[in-house]
C-alpha cells in the first residue's frame, strides 16, 4: 500500500475510535482551504460580533504552538518514534498536527507551519496576536535532557526569531525546565529577549510543580512578574512518561505560594487527581473540581488564572465549560488560547455538537464550519465568542489576555541567585 494512503487509513481508523459522533459533521482530515477567508466569511456578522465590546490590540491568544519535523534551521526536534508504525499512536498523532496545520511538503515541514500562522493571522483585526510557544525537553530528577521521554522540543530562540520577524502579530512564550542546571540563566536570558512568560507541560516534561527543585525558578518568576502557563489535568496531546499525577491541579500551590501567577491551561478539565489538600492518601476527585476550588480561594484572587483552549474539544464540552460560562465572577480570570493547531484536527471538533447542547443555532454551525475550512484559530476565537447557557456569555475580558502577560520588566540587572546557580535579574514591573 502507499505509504500516504496508509497514514489516512490508519488515521481514519483513529479518528473513528477517538470522536465517532463527529463523523458527518466535520469530517475527518482538513480540507486545508486556499487563500485568505472570502469577504463574505470576514465580514459576516457572527464574525463582527464576536469583535464586539473587544479591544483588538489586547487580544493575545497565548496558546499557540510553534511546532514542525526540524527540516530546517529551526532547531526543533521530534521523537523518532514519530516516524515509525512500531509507534503508531504517536505517528497518527503527528500526521494529524502536519495536516491540522496544512504542513505536509515534505522538506518544508517548519516552513509550512510558519508560513500558515502568518496567514491565518491576517484574518485577525489589526493589533490582534498569537504567542508562540517554545517546548522544552523531558528532563530527569537530575536535570538531565531525557530524549527517551520526550515527544518533542521547540528551542526558545527559533520561538522568539519567529515572533521578532512578525512583531505585529506575534509575541512569544519560553519553556524552560526548571530541573535544569543552568534554568535561572536560561529564565533571565528568555525574558531579557522578550519572553512574556514561561510554558511547562509536567505530564509530559517531567517536572513536578510541587518539588522544592521548583523553588528558585519560582523565586525569580514572583520577582520579575513573569506568568507560568502549565498545563493541568490529564494530558492526551503529547506522548507522556504516564505521569498523569504531575497534572494536578493542587501541586500549583507551590508556585502560587511563591507568589507567582499561574495559568492552569484548559482549566484542569479532564482527568481525576488526589486530593492533597487531604493528605497524599486523599480521594480522587475531578482535577477541574481541584482547580475550582482555588480560583475560590480569596488569597489567589491575584494569582490564579484559567485558560480556555481546547475546552470545545468534543471531549471536553461538558459540565466543566457549562460551569465556566456561568461562573461569571469568574470570567476576569480566564484567558483564551486556541492550543493551535489542536482546532484544525477535525474529529476534535464539532459546531452541530455545540446545537445538540443547545449552545448557539444551527445557522451559526453552519457558518462556524465554513470559517474552520479556511482558519482554525478565527473559527475557535468566533465559537467560544458566540458560546451561551442560560443566557450568559463568556465576558469579553477572558479575550483580552495582554492584561495578564503584558507586563514587561524594565531596569534589568544581575544580581547572585542564592544557590549560585546562576544570576536572577531585579527589576521594576510596569505594564
């Protein structure tokens, strides 16, 4: 068989196990539209109305991934067992990320995926970015790279030449591990060249945001402002070292204790954790339910932020995104973020789903569907936009995510970290 024709078969057959009510709806692998989005998509109303009550230039979707194979002078690099059917749920899974991002010339993999960002961003109103997010490595409990482990990396300078070479649509987002030797020099060094803050992955990484290994990295976080965005709940996406446990929820206290600002990606909503608040012997209990007892707690008010990507997925539509529009008083402490290019795989998504669930109308499906054909990242901005239960809707600051990872430190200077392990940088935090 060729070797195409079996990656869509054996694609086919994954698809149809993962979101068999998705069948008929949306098909199965992007249509990968040419073109920018037709007028009549741009301009349609459900479009302009979900700019409604939005400043343009403060809509930041800070969860975009800046992936590809490394067939290029980026620097990134994949896991082999990508590319082997020894390893099949790995392989599919990357073959769905090319075909999500249009990214399927062989040779040009990272040129493709850029190349697509840029164009879907000019569908965006002026002012409007994306943060592109650098991956670090699996690391071990020494801090060493374990390549076993890792599913991929995306080095923090081919993250940050990308978003310098497009300043007006993208800022960028660094990785670092915080077991690494030299991880407060690597910190300085991100946030000197304009990281807006750090990304970690701990099912996926390795680290677990409880360890007093954590302490320095979130010592030098809390003084330079600096957010960490962190996956919490069960991770499905990436290929783990089965470490579920390092999702959850709860083990963020110790960063938040530390007076860092913490961004729990997808609001913790898949997966079970124990409840450490109990003990380590606690009941397992819901991670988003972990997550939203925090966000009630009055001393995290300032602290502790939710982020809604992948939270349309079919998997995850339920209670928990119902639980998030209503939550009102929550809604100044959410941020959006696309996981881009996770809206371009499309089994995972289904606007009819959304009627079903009484969310919005069909006609609104309808037209959902067609801006996905052209743009993933619009399509998901638009939907979560147009999202209601009971008549309430997501408040328009939860899109207005600059507020949270806008503020830059200013007067940088080294100063001795405490275990010598390189310099932290002092400075004043300003807007």
């Amino acid at each position: 068989m060729h070797r195409r024709a079996f990656l869509k078969l054996a694609a086919l057959g994954a698809a149809s196990v993962a979101a068999p009510r998705a069948w008929g709806y949306e098909g199965i692998f992007n249509p990968c539209q040419d073109g920018p989005l037709p007028d009549r998509l741009l301009t349609h109303e459900l479009v302009a109305a979900a700019w409604e009550g939005l400043s343009a230039d403060q809509v930041w979707d800070c969860h975009v991934h800046m992936i590809g194979v490394g067939d290029s002078d980026s620097g990134i690099w994949i896991t082999p067992k990508m590319h082997s059917w020894l390893h099949p749920i790995q392989s599919i899974q990357r073959y769905f990320y090319q075909n999500a991002a249009c990214a399927e010339h062989a040779g040009q993999i990272d040129g493709d995926f850029r190349n697509r960002l840029v164009n879907l961003a000019h569908d965006f109103k002026p002012g409007a970015k994306f943060m592109l997010l650098a991956f670090d490595f699996h690391h071990d409990t020494t801090g060493h790279v374990d390549h076993e482990y890792s599913a991929y990396y995306t080095p923090d300078n081919y993250a940050a030449r990308v978003a310098r070479a497009y300043p007006g649509r993208f800022e960028w987002i660094a990785s670092v591990h915080p077991y690494r030797p030299d991880a407060v020099a690597v910190l300085e060094a991100a946030v000197a060249n304009g990281a807006r803050a750090i990304k970690w992955l701990p099912p996926a990484m390795g680290m677990d945001p409880a360890s007093p290994k954590c302490d320095e990295f979130y010592a030098v976080l809390a003084r330079l402002n600096i957010p960490l965005l962190t996956h919490g709940g069960d991770e499905l996406a990436v290929h783990s070292s089965e470490a579920q446990a390092l999702g959850n929820p709860l083990r963020l206290r110790r960063a938040l204790d530390h007076g860092v600002r913490v961004v729990v990606a997808h609001c913790a909503t898949l997966g079970t954790g124990v409840d450490l608040d109990k003990g380590d012997n606690g009941p397992l209990t819901a991670n988003f339910e972990l997550f939203a007892r925090m966000m009630d707690e009055p001393h995290y008010e300032n602290l502790l932020f939710g982020e809604l990507s992948a939270l349309t997925q079919i998997n995850r539509m339920g209670t928990p995104l119902k639980t998030l529009i209503t939550r009102t008083e929550w809604h100044a402490r959410l941020v959006n973020g696309s996981d881009y290019p996770l809206p371009g795989v499309m089994p995972l998504f289904s606007p009819a789903r959304f009627v079903d669930e009484n969310y919005f109308d069909t006609a609104t499906a309808k037209v959902l569907s067609e801006i996905r054909h052209y743009n993933p990242i619009l399509f998901d901005f638009v939907l979560k936009r147009h999202l209601s239960v009971d008549g309430k809707k997501l408040a328009p600051a939860a899109f207005e995510s600059r507020r949270v990872f806008g503020a830059v430190p200013r007067a940088i200077s080294p100063q001795p970290s405490p275990s010598g392990r390189g310099s932290t940088l002092k400075g004043i935090i300003t807007p």
